[in-house]
C-alpha cells in the first residue's frame, strides 16, 4: 500500500510540474542558438525561432553615447560621403555596445564624437566660404556694372 501511494503521488507531482502545451501555430522547441560573430567572452545576442533577445545592458554601458543623430545631421553640413562615414562610425560604437564591449566601445565613440565635431566645423567652413564668396562676387559685378554706366556717360 505504501509503494502505490509513493508512486501515486510521484506521478501527482510530475503531472503538476508539468508544462502546459504551446498555443497553436507557437515553435514547441524554441532552443536559443548565438549568433554569428558573438563575442564569446562577453553576453551576446540570443536568437530564439520567435525573435531576438538582447541580455540587460549594463548601465555604464548604456551610458556611452552613439552619437546618431549628430551624424545623420552631418550629412547635411559635410556632404553624403562624411556623413554616411560618421553613422557608420556610430553604428559601430553601437554594435560594441550591444556586445558588452565598455572598452571598445568608448573608444568608437570617442572617435564618433571628434569626427563629428570636425565634420560640422569643415561643414560650418564651407558655408561661410559659400556665402563670403557670394557676396564678393555679387559685390565685384556690381562694381563693374557701375563702372560700365558711368563709362558710357
């Protein structure tokens, strides 16, 4: 009687521990696998079927700038070809971010931060040769238009 009741009971508490089945259409074996590239001494991105699971960054981590939409404004001031290398750079300290890299990802965003900064002051340059260079040779026709008058007086 008391081996019946033990087993009894073992099977009450494994029928209890058990999991209730996925809802339709679900995968019923959702094995996580890393991805490619991952960085093997740090938290990588975990890719399940249903999607991707990023580990809690840690919060000095999320305190490294990325600089993102610095960069995509530099488009506009420093032309397609600089911009696209200041996101590119951002994407990268981004990119290190996610893997848990703090080091390296400083440093991409150390070096995010002086491009960006000597991608706005060439494109702050640029403008201000543009229109210095407007007004003088505004300034220069209307020189020689005014001379032209007078010489034909």
């Amino acid at each position: 009687m008391s081996e019946s009741t033990t087993r009894a009971g073992a099977e009450k508490a494994a029928a209890s521990s058990a999991q209730p089945p996925p809802p339709p259409g679900y995968p019923t074996n959702p094995q996580p696998y890393a991805a490619y590239g991952a960085n093997p001494m740090g938290p990588s991105v975990v890719m399940y079927p249903q999607g991707v699971m990023y580990p809690p960054m840690d919060p000095n981590i999320q305190k490294i700038h990325e600089y993102l939409p610095w960069s995509i404004i530099n488009i506009c001031f420093g032309g397609c070809v600089l911009g696209i290398i200041a996101i590119i750079l951002s994407l990268q300290t981004r990119s290190r971010k996610r893997s848990g890299d703090a080091a390296s990802a400083r440093c991409w965003s150390i070096a995010t931060l002086i491009y960006n900064i000597c991608v706005t002051l060439v494109g702050i340059g640029i403008i201000i040769f543009i229109i210095v260079y407007f007004v003088v040779v505004v300034n220069a026709v209307k020189n020689v238009s005014d001379s032209y008058q007078s010489y034909g007086k």
